[in-house]
C-alpha cells in the first residue's frame, strides 16, 4: 500500500447486469486501489441499490472486491448518489466501507476539502430537489424498504424512467450545479478545494470566492471511452486515466 496518495471515483453507474465496466471496476480495485492511502467513491457507484437485502445480493462480486480492498488496508469512503441513496448499514458492516455525511470536509494532505456527490448544488432542478428531499426522509425510506421486492424494482424502474423521459425538457444549465450554490458551500465549508461528481461533466474550475481562490473539481462519470480517478497528494490535484481490458 502506498500511503502518499488518494483516489477518488464516482458515477460508475455500474449495472446489476454483466458489463464492461463492472470488469473496470475489478481491474480498478485489484490494481491502482491497492496502492493508495484512501479510495472515496462519491455517490452512484450502483445503477440501483433497492436495498441491503436486494444489492448485496445484485452486487456481490463488488461487495467482495470492496471488503478484500479495506482488509488490505486501504481506507474506502463511500457518499449516497442519487441511484445508490439506499446503501445501508449492512453495506457497510461486509465491506469495512465507512458511509460519509453529504457534504463532509476531509483534510487531504494539508489542505482541507470538500466532498460531495454534487446534487445537492443543482439548485435550479427544483423538481428533483423536492424529489430528493422526500427520497431521503428516513420514514420514507423505512417505508420503501418494508415493501416487497418486486414492487420496489418496479418504483425504481419507474423513478428512471421519469428521470430519463425529464432530462430532455430540461437545459443543460439546470441540471449543472448552481454558482451560487457552489460559492456559499465554498464559504459555509471555509475550504478552497472541492470534489464532487453528478454532473457527469467532468473538468476542473477555477473561482475567487470571498477573496480566496478556489478549486472544484468535478469527476468523470465512467463511459467505455471515459474512464478516469482523480488523484490527490501532497503535491497537487491530477486526473488519473484507466485502462479498459
């Protein structure tokens, strides 16, 4: 394990279903991940987690790779996305994977940051926000769990397909995160470094918030011809690319 350096993924979307990427995923845990510090994964690893009883069950070839990861050493983060917002205690407990707050601040290597999968910030979606607030109300999701499994596929199925079916009325600025958002995460948090991912428009941006200088980075979600970690250590921010095969 090498400890001067950490990863950070998030919007793999990987799917209950054989798949080039869940392949990636393996390839990504059993090799670049072992040789670093920390790994984060910020929100929708999963295309669906319905919850505990079901994904660990859909997923369990990644539940295995996730444990094998932490008993090696390397310390695994995980954020709620909005496809995976169901991940539970049990998640955790079999992987050793400790679930974070959203936002959450962490201090890499000196310099404080801020985490998040980055929904949160597009505030102009008023739709989904509202939609987002409900999705995680805990007697909400008490209730949802408490269905049969059947009738939560079928809710979730039907959750995408709204999704899908509203994001063609919707311009691509509401659904990127909100400057005034971001500017009043930056001065509430009193970080100049954040990393989320969501928008599945990577790039990295550059601010002066209150005076101060201030760096977001976005991560990639993973396409067959996108695959890429950023990485973090003492010496600075870069974009890690991944090879498929």
């Amino acid at each position: 394990m090498n400890s001067s350096r950490t990863l950070f993924i998030s919007d793999l979307h990987l799917p209950t279903g054989a798949s080039p990427l869940r392949t990636v995923f393996r390839q990504f845990i059993e090799g670049p991940a072992r040789n670093c510090e920390a790994l984060y994964i910020l929100g929708d690893l999963f295309e669906v987690w319905i919850g505990d009883d079901v994904g660990l069950k859909d997923y369990a070839a990644e539940i295995g790779l996730l444990a094998g990861l932490t008993q090696s050493g390397v310390k695994v983060y995980f954020q709620h996305g909005n496809r995976d917002f169901m991940v539970g205690g049990d998640f955790s407990l079999l992987t050793g994977v400790e679930i974070l707050d959203d936002p959450t601040v962490v201090n890499l290597y000196g310099t404080p940051t801020l985490l998040s999968h980055g929904d949160i910030l597009c505030t102009d979606d008023v739709a989904y926000q509202r939609w987002r607030r409900f999705a995680h109300n805990r007697f909400a999701r008490r209730v949802f769990l408490c269905l049969p499994q059947r009738w939560r596929e079928k809710a979730a199925g039907g959750i995408r397909d709204q999704s899908a079916s509203q994001k063609r009325y919707k311009t691509k600025e509401i659904m990127d995160v909100n400057t005034t958002a971001v500017e009043a995460a930056f001065l509430l948090s009193k970080t100049t470094r954040m990393i989320h991912g969501h928008t599945h428009r990577p790039a990295d941006h550059e601010t002066i918030v209150d005076g101060r200088h201030c760096d977001r980075l976005v991560l990639a979600d993973w396409r067959p011809d996108q695959l890429e970690a950023i990485e973090v250590s003492a010496r600075g921010c870069r974009r890690v690319p991944l090879a498929a095969g």
